[in-house]
C-alpha cells in the first residue's frame, strides 16, 4: 500500500507529528542526558536476567563438546540470556545407539558439562529438561512398577434372563495399554492388576449412549474370584452387566509424534514415562538424576549458574489417569470410598489431540441418580492435589538443594494449571494457552507471590520452519504478554549437525513444527535487536506487582464493552479464594499481590461452599461483587452435595442481598454495574479500537502495557487516574520519552495514543522518573509536516545457498541498482533467494533545523530490517510501524541511509527442492492434533460485542498454523515506497 500524506497522518505510529493544544509537551530532559538509573541502564542494555531464552535441541550425545561451546557462544551474542538443553530429534531416521549417543550416555554429560561451563562463563543461565523429550520419563522404570504412569481401564460381560457366567474375570476391553505405539513400542510389557470386580443391573442401553445402571444393585464380587475365575449367576432375569476395573501401565514411552518410530530409542533402556501423582516417580526420577547425570563438575557449575530443571507439557496417554495410591487417597482427602463410583471414571484411549490439550474422557457409563460430574470433579481434584504435592513440591524441593529452580508447564491431564501455577516456582505456559488461559496462569504467579511467568514461545509460529520473520514472532508474544507472560523461552534451536541430516542442517522437528531459529537462518543476523526488545519489555513486566481490578470465576469475559472500559482482569482458580491471602483490606482483595477491586462470576454454575463463604465475607468487608447471569445455587463436590448445595444457596441469597453487590444479565452491562459500586477503571479510551491493557505497581509509579490488538491503526486519547508524570518507553531503542499531556478537572490525565497494528505501548506514570530523550514530535504545526521520497538504490544481495556438507552454507554476493523498489522475487532470477540485501540510498535535506522526530517510513517490507544513518551503528526497525526515528542523526545537506533486510530461509529451500519430513501415517488414531484456544462453556449470550480478537487458522492460535503445512514463496526485501517524513 503506498502510504499517501493523508494515510500517514492519521496512523503514524512511534513518533507523534506535533503535540495537541493545550497539552504540556512533558517532562523536560534534564541536562544534556539524565543522570543514569538502574531502569534507564536496564532499558539501554537490558541484562541478561531480563533477556529471552531459548529451547536449545540436541540429537542426543551425538554431540561434540566444542561445538556446544560454539552455539552457547552464537546464543549469547544473538543477545539471549539462557537456553534450555533438551534431547528432541523426531526428524532423525537413521538408528543412534542409545548405550552411547542417547540421553544420560557419557556423551550427553560431556555435552551438558560443556554448555554448563560456555554458559558460566558468559553468565547464561541454562535449564535442563528432566528427561529426554516429554512426557518424563528415565531409563529403568518398567511399566510395572510404583514410579511409571498408570491408568484405570476396565472389562465388562453382559448377561441376561439369568444365565450364569463361569470364566475368567473378563479382561480390559482396550487389549493394548494407552502408551503402545505400532513399530516402535507395539506390545509394552504390561501385567493388568484387578482393582474391583462389580455386577449391576443395566436400566437402559440407549443406542449411541452410555448406558445406564442402577448403583442400588451393585455387587461386589471381587471376594468371589478364584484362580483369575469368577462363577456366578444374576439374581433375577434382567439385563446385568460383568465390570472389572483393572490398573496396569500405560506403557508410554516419549511423544515422538510418528517421525522417526523406526529410529532407536532415545536412552538405554527405554525410558518409560513416569507417574505424574505419586512418590514412587519423584524417588525414582531423582535418584537417576543424582546417581548418573550429577557428576561433581555438573553439581558445581548448576550451583554458579543458578538455572532451572523444566518439565514439558503432561501429554499423558491414559484411559483415565490413575496411580497405585488412588483408592486410600481418595477415600482420605474427599470422605468417601471410590470403588463403587469406578464405572464413572473409566474411558477410552485419549487421541494424540487430547493427550496434549487434555480434556476428553469420554464417559462410557451413567449410574442412576448420581451426578457424574461431581464424582470426576472429586476425583480430577484429587489428582491435582497429589501432583501438587509429590510432583510439584518435590521436584521443587530437589532443585532448589542443588542451587536451580523447577520451572513446569503444568498443563494437560486434567490438572488444575491454574492452581499449580500458585505452587511453582516458575510457571510456564505454551501455543495451547489463549489470553484467557494466560491469565489464568498469571493470577496463579500473581496470588502465589512469584514473579516470573514462562512463555514456550512461537511453537507454531507460521506452521514449519524458516516461514517466520520475527515480527511473526513478536505478533504472538505482545498477546501472550498481554496476559501476563514475562519470560520467553523460544522455541526453539536445533543443533547444526546430526546422523543423516542434509542441509540446511538438523532439524528437531524436521522443519514440520514452527521454526527453527539460529544462524543457519538469515534471519538470525537480526536476533541481537529483538533480543533487546523483548528483554527491556520483559524487565518492565516484572518490576513491581501485578495490579488487576477484576478477579473472575467462571467463564472468560469476552465483551469488546469491558476492555473499551479499560478494566483488567485475570481468572483465579476457584480454589485460590481460600488461601489466606486473599483477604480484603481496604477495600483490596490481596492488597499486597494482585489488589484485586471487584469479584466477577460470570455464568458460573457450581461453587464451592468455602468459597460462597469467603465471597460473602468479601461482600460485607466492602469488596464489590457482581453476578453475570444464572448465579451459582450448587457445589462441585459429590459428598453431603443436598446439605452442601442447600447452604451454598442460602449463602448466594445472602450474597445478592449486600450492598456491596450486583446482579446483572449480560457482560456489556459490566462497566456501568462496576462504576455504580465505586469501581472506576484507571483507563478510559476514546475510541472502541480492542486494546488490552495490563497494569503493574513499581517503585517508580504506575506501569501501563497498552497492546492494539486488532489488524488497523489506533489513534485515540486515553485518560488515566494516575499521579505524576506521564512517560513512553521507547522498547526499540530504551529512551524514556516525556508524554504529552494535559491534566483532566478530575485528576486524571490524557494522552494520545497512536499505535500500528498489533503494536504495544508501556507508559509509565512518575514523579521520580527521568526522560533520557525528547518526545520525538515532528513539528508545531502538523501541516508543515512533509514527505521526501527516497529513490535509486545501490542494492547488494547475500543470496545463501546450499554449501559442502549439512550444516554449511555459501553467500553469493552481487550488486544491482533498483529505481523502483519490488520484492526479490519479482526480480529477475532471485524467485528463490534467501538472505540478506543492503539498501543504500542518499536524501539531500535543505532545512535549517531538523526535528528529532524525523521519521523515515519503510512503506512495505518482507522480512525484518535495521538502519543505519551516515554510518552510525546500524539501529532496529520496529516491525510494525516499520518506522524509524533517525532525526538526531541527520545532518543538512546530503545523507546516506542504509537498510539492511534480512529472510527466512524459505525460498531457497523451495528453490532446492528441500522438502520438510512430513509425520507419519495416522497410525490407529495418534496422529497430531493442531493446539486449540482453551476451550469455555457458553453462556448461550448470542452477542455480537462478544470476541477474542484476531483469529488462528484452524482453531490455533493468532499466529500459529498447521504443522507441516505447504511451503510457498514469501516476498522477502524492502518493498517500499520509502518515505523521510520532516
């Protein structure tokens, strides 16, 4: 789009073209530069602690110690501050022998010992996955035992008009455990062990329904078995059925998702997959840990470095999850016996969609007169608890005697992530996590007192590898950020080399699964701008305090009306309300964390009675509540559930009875309900563009992440009730820049905002804040703003092409002169390049004074571009603007501007014919399923204020695509037109 003067006026994005009447032009500079403080130094060169990581993959031991060394060396100067080591290698076809090159062999703790002393010398801080790919799992463990992953399965035999049944206890339906996979772990050596054997007659057995029993005539016959026997007959004439219930192994071995299940195992002896609930596994895991992968030097160097053990997503394949302390534990913490609620829990085999998302489970039974829902919430909740307890805190307990920390991405086997994300010490969330789901695990951090929130960063980013550029990149993470995320962990970087690979080099995942970013990418050469980017972004999201107004149960608040009223908000885990902590004073719920204004249950359907009770004294303390829809007049749980639901209801009747509260319909009336009740939001837009906003206390004031997520400019006013001052971070360069602004007869105070499309802002509201630069306005009087458009480029292209061996890469480099700027591939014979090309042109300026404000304007770009004026050091291009401030480096007369522009590597390997290794062949149902936003009951609010935002392909997320999807040429260069604007 050619960007006309009317265009541009109206979306010019970093720099504002004057400052409005009657605003002040904000906080003068003092001096020639501002005396330094620890923030404007963090802001200039963000320090490591603040910078990104990265997901570092290793094909196993097959690894050398110096070229470790060599890539702890290429991440440090890409400007990350620490890298994950983790053995994924699904793309590798060609046998490895796991005794010598796998996981845990020597070579791999020569490789781990290398990175560990590259990573204390250059003060990275480096993590190290529990095992090797995910779920956990250690060599030795056999599926029979107390430490690997168990699951509930069970058998049946119907019999009718009395007849008798004389045989063996019928054995599980599912003949296969959970974990088998054809090839490469068919037949796991599994022994069923007999839970139960329980007759009940059959009600009904609708077609396509699970049928109904009659728990009323449930007999336990387990007493009755003999010699794996059973003999007995129904007492009457009906329709009965034969349950056993049956725990055995899952078998599971690694998620390898199909690619390489003719390839070797990747440690010796199979690694199986570990209980996520019980003891056993947390014994089990850490004695491996200690006895074979902790050698002296290793212990000595995790205590200099300080990183942290990770544990991925628990993409558990389990009929229904299940540990060899179930029973008494369940009858312990909930009141009451689970062997004649079984047939409740059991299920089938989870597909591979389920294993990573959770959810499923299928119900294969009703029981008469009993709420199925409350029985599996009791039991879902049970499992979160011994995860929480064993898994959880011992691993945490473990890393934190050998000077690291657990970071766990508590997500999938139906664990409450909510509620685990309190008790980690760091939290991580991944491509399955929408906003909502982030705030989730946010509030979680928040409410749990800890102060980082782990982003597994860019798993799909544009579907295969090399497609991405970095604003891609950057396009996920303002949202994720935007919830609440202030680490990113990207994902990820492959090792150079490994058995079998072609160029450009090992690849995890085979090119099928996001990108792989290093310097085997051209688009790497631009990673030490982002790098400084996301690490002055990441040091404002973690000063201070998370401050929220909303705390909401129940269902997402999805209304355009609420985040045009300027509230924030998270969603606490149900179970959070009653920790101590989170209790009101003054007027703040956890004044001393989130300080919650205002509770919200929207559409909520059932509520714990402790919680009723705390809501309540809330309420009566002056905390404002409000009730969106249907209130909830039930419990969750199954034991005493008519007394329970009884008192829950009188409680709400109580409950809408205060003052302090209100009871409304629909989620757009939520900003005049809150307003009625005292609660102001501390931001007001003019206009009904989608901003999301998160709000942080710091030592300095009021810290404000403003993200325009939406695919058009925002140019509005905004009002906030803030003290002091009013400053913009500039997140491309760190200058703290003095705002317009004019102060409201209320206090309160306006700024414009103008941001490009799915751009953030931070502002920050001080009095003791300094600006490092002036406030890059253009001129008094927008119109003597004009535009100079650049023309007749000196263009000199690196084209990077296929070299001797895998891992090696040529340059060709030749010249050509451009008068109109067009995408390479519209050039002649560069339909296929990859790379770098460096812009030069010269702009002659006849002016006497030169505002700081000058912006030069890219118009269009393929890939991502820094600039450099007149030799100066060559600056980052905010990818989303695609503008650039360069008025402090131009000089009357003649300048040279210089852009360099740097692709993926996309095109050449079309150009090559260099195919991605596409999955395997659904092989009985395991195939990949695309990750999916976090799935929410509906309210049944038909709505058209209702929405999330920008939509994913396919159900992912914004950003993401389908894994290994079809490659197509990208236009990659400086498109243009490229304007000067003074």
């Amino acid at each position: 789009m050619t960007v006309n003067r009317r265009l541009f006026l109206q979306s010019a994005g970093g720099a504002a073209l004057a400052v409005r009447a009657g605003m002040v032009s904000g906080a003068p500079v003092r001096g020639t530069a501002a005396k330094a403080t620890p923030l404007s130094d963090a802001l200039r060169d963000p320090p490591l602690a603040s910078r990104p990581q990265i997901r570092w993959w290793w094909p196993g031991g097959a690894v050398d110690p110096a070229a470790i060394r060599a890539e702890v060396a290429d991440i440090a100067t890409a400007g990350f501050g620490g890298f994950e080591i983790a053995d994924v290698r699904d793309s590798i076809e060609v046998p490895i022998d796991p005794a010598t090159l796998g996981w845990a062999s020597p070579a791999w703790i020569a490789g781990v010992e290398a990175a560990l002393e590259e990573a204390d010398r250059r003060g990275l801080a480096p993590s190290l996955t529990l095992g090797p790919h995910w779920p956990t799992g250690i060599p030795g463990v056999r599926p029979d035992d107390d430490a690997a992953s168990k699951e509930l399965v069970h058998g049946e035999r119907r019999l009718s008009g009395g007849w008798r049944y004389s045989g063996p206890v019928p054995p599980p339906l599912q003949e296969k455990p959970s974990g088998a996979l054809p090839v490469q772990n068919e037949n796991p050596p599994v022994t069923p062990v007999l839970i139960a054997l329980q007759a009940m007659r059959i009600v009904e057995a609708p077609q396509g329904a699970a049928p109904l029993l009659d728990p009323r005539t449930l007999i336990d016959l387990s007493a009755r078995i003999r010699d794996g026997r059973i003999d007995w007959t129904p007492p009457d004439a009906g329709e009965w059925i034969l349950l056993s219930f049956w725990m055995r192994g899952t078998g599971q071995i690694q998620n390898m998702f199909g690619m390489n299940r003719k390839a070797s195992m990747l440690a010796s002896p199979t690694p199986y997959v570990l209980d996520i609930y019980g003891p056993a596994a947390v014994t089990a895991l850490t004695a491996y840990w200690d006895r074979h992968l902790l050698t002296p030097r290793v212990r000595e160097l995790m205590r200099r470095t300080g990183g942290s053990f990770f544990e991925d997503s628990l993409e558990m394949a389990a009929a229904c999850p299940w540990t060899p302390t179930a029973l008494a534990e369940f009858e312990k913490r909930r009141g009451y016996g689970l062997i004649p609620h079984l047939a409740l829990l059991v299920s089938r085999q989870p597909t591979m969609g389920e294993m990573i998302l959770g959810g499923g489970r299928p119900q294969l039974f009703r029981l008469q007169g009993m709420e199925a829902e409350r029985v599996r919430h009791d039991y879902d909740s049970m499992l979160s608890d011994l995860y929480i307890e064993h898994r959880l805190r011992g691993l945490s307990r473990w890393a934190e005697r050998l000077g690291m920390r657990f970071r766990v991405q508590a997500i999938g086997s139906d664990i409450n992530s909510g509620l685990a994300a309190a008790v980690a010490a760091v939290p991580e969330g991944d491509n399955s996590n929408d906003i909502h789901g982030w705030r989730m695990l946010a509030a979680g951090r928040d409410i749990g007192g800890h102060r980082i929130l782990s982003d597994e960063a860019g798993t799909f980013v544009r579907g295969s590898a090399h497609v991405a550029t970095w604003r891609d990149l950057l396009y996920m993470l303002h949202r994720d950020m935007a919830g609440g995320a202030n680490q990113i962990m990207l994902h990820g970087y492959s090792h150079a080399t490994a058995p079998g690979a072609g160029w450009p080099g090992f690849s995890a995942f085979g090119r099928a699964i996001g990108n792989d970013w290093g310097p085997r990418d051209p688009n790497w050469t631009m990673a030490p701008g982002v790098t400084a980017y996301l690490g002055r972004l990441q040091h404002l999201l973690r000063q201070g305090r998370t401050r929220c107004d909303l705390a909401v149960l129940g269902e997402p608040l999805r209304s355009q009306a609420v985040l045009h009223a300027g509230y924030t908000f998270q969603y606490p885990a149900m179970e959070l309300f009653d920790w101590p902590q989170m209790a009101v004073k003054g007027g703040r719920l956890m004044p001393d964390g989130p300080a919650y204004r205002a509770i919200v249950l929207n559409a909520l359907p059932a509520i714990d009675l402790t919680v009723a009770r705390r809501l309540l004294d809330h309420a009566r303390a002056g905390l404002p509540v409000v009730l969106i829809g249907e209130p909830p007049r039930r419990g969750r749980g199954w034991r005493d559930a008519q007394a329970r639901d009884r008192a829950i209801d009188s409680l709400i009747g109580q409950l809408l009875a205060q003052p302090t509260v209100r009871r409304i319909a629909r989620q757009k009336e939520l900003p005049r309900a809150l307003a009625g009740l005292g609660v102001e939001s501390l931001l007001r837009f003019s206009s009904p563009d989608r901003i999301m906003a998160l709000h942080r206390h710091m030592e300095e004031g009021e810290l404000f992440y403003l993200l325009n997520d939406q695919d058009r400019p925002s140019r509005q006013t905004v009002d906030v009730a803030a003290k002091g001052a009013p400053f913009q971070v500039d997140l491309w360069s760190g200058d703290i820049l003095p705002l317009p602004h004019r102060r409201l007869p209320d206090g309160r105070i306006e700024i414009d905002l103008r941001l490009a499309p799915d751009e953030p802002a931070v502002w920050i509201m001080s009095d003791s804040l300094r600006a490092t630069a002036p406030f890059p306005a253009l001129a008094a009087d927008p119109a003597s703003v004009r535009e100079i458009r650049l023309s007749g480029w000196e263009v000199i292209f690196d084209d990077w092409r296929p070299g001797n061996g895998p891992a090696r890469t040529v340059i060709r480099q030749d010249r050509l002169h451009l008068d109109t700027l067009a995408p390479w591939s519209a050039l002649p014979g560069r339909k296929g390049m990859a790379g770098t090309a460096r812009y030069i042109a010269h702009v002659r300026v006849d002016a006497p004074h030169i505002p700081a404000g000058a912006l030069l304007d890219l118009g269009k770009l393929g890939g991502t571009a820094t600039v450099a004026v007149n030799g100066s050091a060559a600056a980052a291009v905010n990818p989303f603007s695609l503008q650039a401030r360069i008025g402090p480096l131009l000089k009357p007369g003649d300048n040279r501007i210089e852009i360099i522009v740097a692709s993926p590597l996309n095109n050449r390997l079309l150009a090559e014919n260099i195919a991605d290794l596409a999955f395997a062949p659904p092989l009985d149902g395991d195939a990949p399923a695309a990750p999916a936003p976090s799935p929410a009951p509906s309210s049944g609010e038909e709505d058209p204020d209702l929405a999330d935002g920008p939509a994913g392909k396919a159900g992912m997320q914004p950003g993401a695509d389908l894994p290994g999807g079809p490659r197509r040429y990208q236009d990659y260069g400086l498109i243009g037109p490229v304007s000067l604007w003074l």
